[in-house]
C-alpha cells in the first residue's frame, strides 16, 4: 500500500521527545521559568521539526494539514473552556458521602459533554465548598481521577478524543464502544472513593446541613448543547467557524460578575494553545515513522495497546500517546492515521485495538499529575483555596496506584486478555 507521507529520519523525533520531557519536568523543576518563557520553548520546538519537512523533506504540504488540525483542535477545546467559563455553580453546606459520590459521578457525565477542562474548572470550586470542613488530600485524588480524567472518555470534545475526531473517528463511536469498560471504570473508583469518603465522615465533628445549589449563567448551556450540534453535524471548516461564533456571542452575552466569580483566566487556554502548537509541529514525523515501523516496537495485540498507551499518558502527556499508537497500530497494517478511508476500514477490521488506546489514552492520564492538562490546574486551584492537594509523589504512590491500577487490571482482564 503506498505511503502518504515521507520517510523521516529517526533523528527528527528527538524534539518531540524533548518537549514531552520538558513539559513534563519543568512546571516542577523550574516553575517560575517555564511559566515565563513556556511559548518560547513550544515554538522552538516546533520551528525544528517544521524547518526540517520544509527545507529536508519539501513537504510543506504535511505541514499545512497538521495546521488545520491545530486549529480545529484550538477552537473547539478554547469554546467550550470559554462558555463554561461563565457558568457558576455555587454550593452551600457539606456533602455527606452518598452526596460526594453522586457530585462525582455528575462530574463525570459532565466532564463528557464540556471537555474535562471544562468541567474541571466549573466544578472544582462547588467541590471545595461542598466539603470545605473537612477537605483531604483522597478529595482531590479522586476529583482528578473522576472529573479530570475518567470524565473524558465517552465524547470527543477535549483531548485526547478531539485528536481522533478530527482524524475521521465518528462522534458517537466512543461512546458506542467504549461505555461497558469506562462504566466499569468508574463504578470501581466511585465505590472506592465512597468507602474512604466514609472513614473520613466518621471523623468529621460539624453538624450536617442540607446543601443548597445556586447555578449562575446557566443560558450557557445551552450555548454548549448548540456547540455540541455543531461539531456532531457540521462539515469540517463549517464546525469551527460555527463553534467559534456561538463562543464569541456567549461570551459578550455573559456578565463579567460571573466569571469574577470563577477566577476565570485565559492562562489555562493560552498554556493549552502553546503547548499543543509545540505538540502538533513534532509531532508529524513521529506519527510519520510510526505508520511505517510500528511492527518494530513489538507493540501488537490489544492489551499491549491498551498499557503502552496508557503508561506514556501517565508519564508524559495523554493527547500525543494516543495519536502516536493510533499511528502505530494502523501502521502495522500498511494504513496511513492521514486517509480517512484507511482509518474507516482500521475501525471495522480492528475496533478493539481503537477502544483499547482510547480507553488507556484517557483513563491512565490520572496516574500522575502530569498526565493530563487539569491535573495540576485542579491542584494549583486547590491550594490557592487553602485546601489540600497531595504532592507529586504523595498523589501517585498513596493515591492513584493504589486505587488506579487495579481497576485498570481488572479491566485488562475482562477486555483485553486474549
């Protein structure tokens, strides 16, 4: 079957792998630095690996639908992080452990239809305040598991689904596909959470009162709902400038009060659209080599799918350890992840292997706090409310491999073991 795309030199995947490192230690090692200087060193990233397909390779063509896609991407996640935005839920009382878990599992739902930025932003405040008397670090553990990550699974409108979507994956196909394991998923960590959640109401000395919810701005939902049908049903192209005007218009229509409320900021989206440029610029020859030396990793069956996948998500970044091993595992099979007919006849003939990258793209992001986007703005979030957030290695060896890995072993078990 022929290639679409050149041959890269294995040499060209050093700068994808530069910028995975260095986003992944640097907010930790240097935070003030990379805070200062973090769209320089995206766009230096990039600027290799696109100087290299233009002036090497003479592909500048390559270069012009990796854009589109960048854009594409942008705008949905920088709407629906905008609209949502200008939603406040505000809470009253304490949340008795059936009421945390309900608010969790309603994050969850929610984290689907809003993208988990989002909803991880409109939620984690209500979170705090629900639990202000009595807020522990397995609260914010469990917010990113659930909101911040398991919530991303069923609908592509963050990433790393948005990726796949505008690669040619049908909106409804995760959900169709994917909802028996992202149930199970989530029905573990959420007994989980209400158990410990228990232990810790045991403790607790206030006297219990009856939550009150106020939602302030709510016409932006409907906003989201129109997004949401603009993205199911318009043409590429059509979709994004739609999507963008619905935004645009919520936005001036929303009272500036409200988003006051929600500390609202465009640094969480500014930082996104940096990071993602440096992401989608060295990202091509990887996904490039990948569609032609897959067979080299020994990467195969599904369960290798589903833990490759989900180890570097938790390790470096979800979004491009999902396109990578899409790439890869298409490419075992002769098709390019670029033709939308090759991806079609990749989901008829080998679905499972898409489920499994899906599932550990989007569920194992939550091992660490550097495996998807919210997870360190939930906990910068919560600290700056003088709550607790668990530290880096407090949050993965107390928290999430504890309660993490085996539920991903279990799911491993019932769906992928062959």
């Amino acid at each position: 079957m022929a290639n679409l795309h050149p041959e890269p030199n294995p040499i060209s995947l050093i700068p994808f792998a530069g910028l995975l490192l260095t986003i992944a230690m640097a907010p930790l090692i240097l935070p003030v630095q990379w805070h200062k200087h973090y769209p320089k060193v995206c766009a230096c990233f990039a600027a290799i690996t696109v100087s290299y397909y233009v002036l090497a390779l003479h592909s500048g063509s390559r270069l012009l639908h990796a854009g589109f896609e960048y854009v594409s991407f942008i705008i949905v996640v920088g709407a629906f992080f905008v609209t949502a935005g200008g939603i406040h839920l505000q809470v009253r009382g304490r949340g008795t452990p059936a009421a945390n878990t309900a608010f969790l599992f309603g994050g969850a739902l929610l984290g689907n239809l809003l993208g988990t930025v989002g909803a991880s932003m409109l939620l984690i405040r209500p979170w705090i305040a629900l639990n202000r008397n009595r807020f522990a670090n397995f609260h914010t553990a469990f917010f990113i598991f659930v909101v911040s990550n398991i919530g991303g699974v069923l609908l592509p409108i963050g990433p790393p689904l948005l990726l796949g979507y505008v690669k040619g994956v049908p909106f409804w196909w995760v959900v169709q596909r994917c909802w028996r394991p992202w149930a199970l998923t989530l029905g573990a960590v959420l007994i989980i959470f209400y158990v410990c959640d228990r232990l810790n109401y045991r403790g607790a000395d206030a006297k219990i009162t009856t939550e009150k919810w106020r939602c302030v701005g709510g016409a932006n939902f409907l906003a989201m709902m129109a997004m949401l049908a603009c993205l199911i049903l318009a043409p590429a192209g059509w979709r994004e400038f739609f999507i963008a005007v619905i935004a645009s218009v919520a936005y001036r229509l929303t009272a500036s009060e409200i988003r006051q409320r929600n500390e609202f900021s465009f640094a969480p989206l500014k930082e996104i659209a940096w990071i993602f440029l440096g992401i989608f610029g060295t990202m091509i020859p990887v996904l490039d080599y990948m569609e032609k030396h897959a067979g080299d990793l020994g990467v195969r069956s599904d369960l290798h799918f589903y833990w490759a996948t989900g180890a570097l998500s938790a390790v470096l970044d979800n979004a491009p350890a999902y396109l990578t091993f899409l790439a890869g595992a298409m490419g075992l099979h002769g098709w390019s992840i670029d033709d939308p007919q090759h991806l079609s006849e990749f989901m008829a003939r080998h679905d499972h292997s898409l489920i499994a990258i899906s599932l550990g793209a989007t569920c194992f992001g939550a091992l660490t706090y550097i495996g998807n986007g919210p997870n360190l703005l939930v906990k910068a979030i919560v600290e700056h409310a003088g709550e607790k957030a668990p530290g880096f290695f407090g949050y993965l060896f107390k928290f999430a491999l504890p309660v993490l890995a085996p539920v991903f072993v279990l799911i491993s078990i019932l769906f992928f073991w062959k």
